[in-house]
C-alpha cells in the first residue's frame, strides 16, 4: 500500500516528510523524481495520483481537516482525470484561498474550476457550481486585484449565459456599475 511504500523510502532516505503528521513528503533528489515519472506510464501516473487522493481523503475524513489540503487534492484529483472530485475540490480551494485573501491564486483555481465544468465536470444539482456563480465569484475576485476589465469581461458572460440569476441581483448590480465606470 502507499503509505507502507513511503515509510520503506523514508527509511532508505529517499524522501523526507515535509507536512508533519505524514501527510507530506518530499523526494531528497528532484532527478529521483523526473527518473520516477519517466519510467511510469501515463495511465499508472493517473492510478497513482488518484490513490495519493483517496488516501488523503481517508486519512482527513473531516472535511474541515482537508481545508489546508483543497488545493493538492484538486491537483491529484485533476492529474487522476478524476474531474468531478477535481472540481469540487478548486472550488473549495479558490474559497479558501479567497478567504486568506490570496486573490490571484483563488482565481487561477476558479479558472481551472470553470474548465472542467465547461469540459463536463460540474454537479448539477448545485446551483452554486453552475457557471454563473463562479463567474460572478471570478469577477468580484479579479475587481478587487484592481483588474477591473477582466472584471467586466466575467460579469458580461454571466449575462451572455442566459442563466437564471435568481439571487444574484446584488452582483449584477455591481457589473452595472462597473460597466458605467468603463
């Protein structure tokens, strides 16, 4: 299993944990790394990140214990062409990052996340990971970075969306305002 797998590299020293609690590891040699990636297949790559994935998950089962870790479960997830779980998760990161005010990479999350819903991955049973929310989220995000163009540029798709914007009222009343400011 994985975890049996690190701890035999870690005795041979060939990784290091970083994150404390086991939960990160760091290769001692990047060309370790680079020779390790090379000699693996794209499709057993896939399992492994999907497997790193589930084993985070399995080892946070809390969902508040994952927050620090949103965003490497979004990239495993995405690397494991697992794009619901991918999505879910840069959606929680982008929250996350938002909320610790780290704006430019909430919004580098929140353009993978309008991706892979574009490309299918979204649940449509959550009205709030439809694209109109994450595009409203996007603009307000970019608008406070002082990118008030790009800003523009979100808020006028979500009109070109035709989407029921049913309690959205309040941001749509800011792309008006900053579309009379352009």
């Amino acid at each position: 299993d994985v975890l049996s797998g690190l701890h035999h590299l870690k005795r041979r020293e060939m990784v290091t944990e970083s994150g404390g609690a086991g939960l990160r590891y760091t290769l001692r040699h990047r060309r370790l790394g680079e020779a390790v990636l090379r000699t693996l297949g794209a499709s057993r790559r896939k399992a492994l990140h999907a497997m790193a994935g589930l084993a985070l998950e399995e080892t946070l089962p809390d969902p508040e214990q994952r927050r620090p870790w949103f965003e490497t479960l979004a990239r495993h997830f995405d690397r494991a062409a697992l794009a619901k779980k991918a999505f879910l998760y840069y959606r929680h990161a982008a929250r996350h990052a938002e909320k610790h005010h780290r704006l430019a990479e909430a919004a580098e999350l929140l353009r993978r996340a309008l991706e892979l819903l574009r490309a299918g991955a979204g649940a449509l049973d959550d009205p709030s990971a439809g694209e109109a929310p994450l595009l409203l989220t996007l603009g307000a995000i970019l608008h406070r970075m002082g990118r008030s163009a790009e800003a523009v540029t979100r808020f006028r798709a979500v009109v070109e969306l035709g989407e029921d914007t049913t309690g959205l009222e309040i941001q749509l009343q800011g792309l008006r305002q900053l579309a009379v400011a352009q």
